[in-house]
C-alpha cells in the first residue's frame, strides 16, 4: 500500500504564512520570541518576569492555550498587552493562528512575546514568524529532557533552566543540562533563572534587550 505522507506539505504552508508573519513583525519593529516549554515548566512565570524588567518597552503577549484565559488574565495585570488564542483541539501555535489576530495588532510593540501551548514537541515543528524560540526546561522535568525531545533545543537560540530555586529538592544536575543541551545545539545560550525569586534574570534580560535594541536600529 502506498503511504502518503500529509505532514510536509503542511508545514511547506506553514512556512510561507510564517514569512508574511515575519514581514508584518519587521514592519512594526517588534522583536518576536516563540516560548515554548512544557505545561507548567514556567512559561507565564518567565513571561511575567521579562515584563517587570522591560518597564518601559512596549510589549504584547499572544497567549496561546487549548482553552480558557487563566493566563491572560495574570498577564493583563501587567502594562502588557495581551492577545488570546485558543486552539481547542491542536497542541501548538501554527502560523495560521497567529496570522489571525495581527489585524488586532493596530499599534506598534518593541517586544512581542508568544507563549506557545505547554508540550514539549509539536510547537518546535511550526514557526510562526518569531525571531528566535526561546525553549524553557524546569529543573523538576529533569537534565535530560534535551536529549529525549531534541527538536525544540536544537533550533532553541535560547535555553532558559528554569526553577533554580528547587535544585537542592530535585535530581537536575546543571552542568549535565548544558552539556545535553550543548550535544543538540552549540549556539544555544544557557541561562539559569527562578521566576519564583527573580534570580539570573539580569543576565537573561541584558541579553534579549541587545537583541530588542539590534531590531529596533535596523527597522531605522
Ligand atoms: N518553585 C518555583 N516554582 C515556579 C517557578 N516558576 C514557576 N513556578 C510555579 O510553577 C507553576 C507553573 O507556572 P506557570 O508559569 O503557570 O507555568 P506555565 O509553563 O505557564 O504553565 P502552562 O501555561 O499551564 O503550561 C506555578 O505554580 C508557578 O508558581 C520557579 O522558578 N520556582
Ligand atoms: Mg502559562
């Protein structure tokens, strides 16, 4: 029997969609991150941390769930704006999905942060027009997490080990993460955050704001 593999040429059409994302995103000026991460590893946490340090930055959340609005809700407390998407059925953010609320999208935003629905896996496989994915492994999940899902950190620009403050609780050696991390990715840069205390925030925050900085002189 002849199998017909359907997988690529939806992503060949996510592709394209994704490069008008991008288009639109470059446009504006925004620097786009695609934060992906298990459920629960920390995602709004880290989202909520980057937005206390980005004080004065215009920044909007498209916050993507299969369901409800538990996070927006916790994200609109902040000066962020933010964007709900539900995908009911589907595991991840697709380009599609995105392309659907930029007519929402009437003014301009210096950052613009996506949290990706919590799954380890299918989110890697779709772009969405983002600059860089941003991959979050919480120290509970476990140092070898790269290894066994490696797609997410093999295109990840930036691993952030999050929940440093449970180290002394949990088997998580930080080192033998890096070097998993390092076996998928060399480029990778590593920082090691608690989104509970605020620890290791600096070092993170100094890095994305060069990038922030890096969009905003190319778009003049
Ligand atoms: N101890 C500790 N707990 C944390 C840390 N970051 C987040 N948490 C807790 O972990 C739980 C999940 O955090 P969220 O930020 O909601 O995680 P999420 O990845 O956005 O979750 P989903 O959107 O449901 O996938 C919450 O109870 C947080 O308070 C941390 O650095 N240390
Ligand atoms: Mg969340």
């Amino acid at each position: 029997m002849k199998k017909v593999n359907i997988l690529k040429p939806v992503l060949v059409s996510n592709k394209e969609r994704a490069s008008q994302n991008k288009k639109f995103f470059n446009d504006l000026g925004a620097f786009v991150i695609n934060i992906i991460a298990s459920p629960g590893a920390g995602k709004t946490s880290v989202i909520e941390r980057i937005i206390q340090y980005f004080e004065a930055e215009k920044i909007l959340v498209i916050e993507g769930d299969i369901r409800g609005q538990t996070d927006s809700e916790r994200l609109r407390k902040t000066h962020a704006d933010v964007v709900q998407i539900n995908t009911l059925t589907e595991c991840h953010l697709d380009a599609f999905m995105i392309a659907q609320v930029l007519p929402e999208i009437t003014q301009p935003y210096d950052i613009i942060l996506v949290e990706n629905v919590g799954n380890l896996v299918c989110p890697a496989e779709f772009e969405i027009g983002e600059d860089f994915k941003l991959a979050i492994l919480s120290t509970p999940e476990g140092d070898d997490k790269p290894i066994k899902y490696p797609l997410l950190f093999h295109l990840a620009a930036v691993v952030v080990v999050n929940k440093s403050d449970l180290l002394p609780h949990v088997d998580f050696n930080v080192t033998h993460a890096k070097d998993n991390i390092e076996k998928e990715n060399k480029r990778a840069r590593v920082f090691t955050v608690s989104a509970k205390t605020g620890e290791g925030f600096d070092p993170l925050c100094t890095f994305l704001a060069k990038k922030v900085d890096g969009k905003k002189k190319n778009k003049n």
